[in-house]
C-alpha cells in the first residue's frame, strides 16, 4: 500500500507543478472569469427572457442579463479547465511516456490527473460562483457550483484527450474553444431560438446548464441533471483514457522493455549476466577463425 501512494503522491505532486508553471492559465483564472462574466452582466439588457426550463418544467422569465451571466460563467469554466487539462497533457506527453516506458504504473499517472483535474474545476468553480454572487444571488448558489464543477470536469477530460490524441498544440486549442462555444451558445435562448430544442439534450453540458439555470431561477433541487453531466464527464474520460494509453504506449520489442521494481522487491532492473562460453562455442570459434 505505502508503494502505490508513494507513487501517486509522487505523480500527483508532478502534475500540480506542471499546472503552476502555466502561468497563463493563472492569467485567464485571475482575470477572464470575473471580466467575462462581468461584461456578460453588465452589456446584457435585463428584459425577462420567457423560457421553459426542462429540468424542472417551471416556465421561468429571468432577466436576460443574468441569464446570460451563467452561460458566461460556464463558457469560463469549461474554457479554462480544458486548456488548462490540454496544455499540461500536451507538454507533458513526452515525459509520460518516459515514465510509462520505464516501468511506472500508468494507473498511478492516470489518478493524479484525475486528483489535479478535480482540484482544478473545484477551484475554477468556487471562483466563478463567488464572482457571480457579487453581482446577484442566485437561489441555490451551492447547485451553482455543483453544475460549475461537473461542466469543468467534463471539459477538463475532454482536454486531457485532446492532449493524447492531437498532433499539434493549436488544434486543440481550437477543439476546445470552438466545442465550448457552439455547446453553450445553442443553449441560451438570448442567442438561440432554437433552445429548448430536444436535440440540445445531446450536447457536452447540457446537464450542467440544466442544472446551473435551476440554481439561478429556481428552488427546485435538481440532481438527474448533476448526473446526466457526470454521464458526460464519464465517456469523456473514457476518451482520455484511452488516448493517453495510446499516447504512452512503448514501441520497443517486449524483451527490451525493463521494469522498475515492485512493492517488496529488492532487486533492481539490472542487465543479466553474460554466459561463459562453453567448449564447443570455444572450439567452433578457433575453427571459424
């Protein structure tokens, strides 16, 4: 047991440095939430935008520039959680294969990006929540940031994917940002007649939009929707999954391959011995000679 949280500790420890290092990413946390969704509050006229919302059947007529402010909040969100998870699985890919390559246990590399990936959208969350409180509260604030986390966790899978299986680094990028856009800007119906469309049901974060504008408008608890975006962040890890096995895949013939040593073993990853020669190997080599 001490072996695999040794490892996991060690692999997670490497992550979060990686996603310190990104300081432009502490940037976009620091400064793109609280101006997007500020701008989003402020440019936004508050007329009522009448609307049926499914996960409760209410019809609701929230103000427009409210509602638009939770759609820019998860925009954020799920933004700044896929680049953060796309640029550190990208940068980091080489190194993970080196490690995989030498024995470390891919299981241990694939936890601690989960570990970071929640720490991630939890804090990106909580920070996005608190800076829409302080232009109106919302009904359930709590439900808020559930529906906030659940949309960064599936985004942030999405982005570890996008790491593993993308060549080049604007790709992915580009991926992302026009994922986020078309799936949230479908979905608001100040910029989209077509929102209470039941194709809408399929996309990313229908779930956590469901859920989000119930936490705004409604008092109504609304945990089937948590769970259909959980459903969400589920395939997409299964995605990531398996395209940072792929990505970490070694080339090498399996008898080249050595491990690094277990829990309990006390020998390390040595060459074996050369054989001595025997006399017939001597004898055929003198007559060769």
């Amino acid at each position: 047991m001490r072996f695999h949280l040794t490892r996991f500790a060690v692999a997670t420890r490497f992550t979060l440095i990686e996603h310190g290092r990104n300081r432009f990413a502490m940037v976009l946390v620091g400064l793109f939430v609280p101006v997007w969704t500020t701008l989003a509050y402020l440019a936004m006229p508050d007329t009522p935008a009448r609307m049926r919302l499914r996960a409760t059947g209410e019809a609701l007529a929230p103000p427009g520039n409210e509602l638009t402010e939770i759609s820019g909040a998860l925009n954020a969100v799920t933004l700044i959680t896929g680049f953060m998870m796309f640029a550190a699985t990208f940068s980091g890919s080489g190194f993970d294969r080196r490690l995989a390559m030498a024995g470390y246990p891919r299981a241990h590399l694939v936890l601690a990006k989960v570990t970071a990936l929640a720490l991630v959208s939890a804090a990106v969350a909580a920070y996005a929540t608190a800076v829409t409180c302080l232009a109106w509260t919302p009904r359930q604030p709590l439900l808020l940031a559930a529906a906030l986390f659940c949309a960064g966790l599936t985004y942030g899978a999405l982005g570890v994917g996008f790491g593993s299986l993308l060549r080049r680094e604007v790709e992915g990028m580009f991926a992302i940002v026009m994922t986020s856009i078309i799936d949230l800007a479908l979905q608001n119906p100040i910029s989209s007649s077509g929102a209470d469309n039941p194709v809408m049901r399929y996309l990313p974060s229908y779930g956590a939009m469901q859920a989000s504008t119930a936490a705004g408008f409604s008092t109504r608890p609304v945990p089937d929707y948590l769970v259909i975006q959980l459903t969400w962040f589920a395939a997409a890890a299964l995605v990531a999954l398996v395209g940072f096995r792929r990505s970490t895949r070694s080339s090498l013939p399996l008898a080249a391959r050595t491990p690094l040593p277990g829990p309990g073993s006390d020998k390390a990853g040595l060459p074996a011995p050369r054989r001595a020669a025997t006399p017939s190997s001597a004898v055929s080599d003198t007559e060769a000679h």
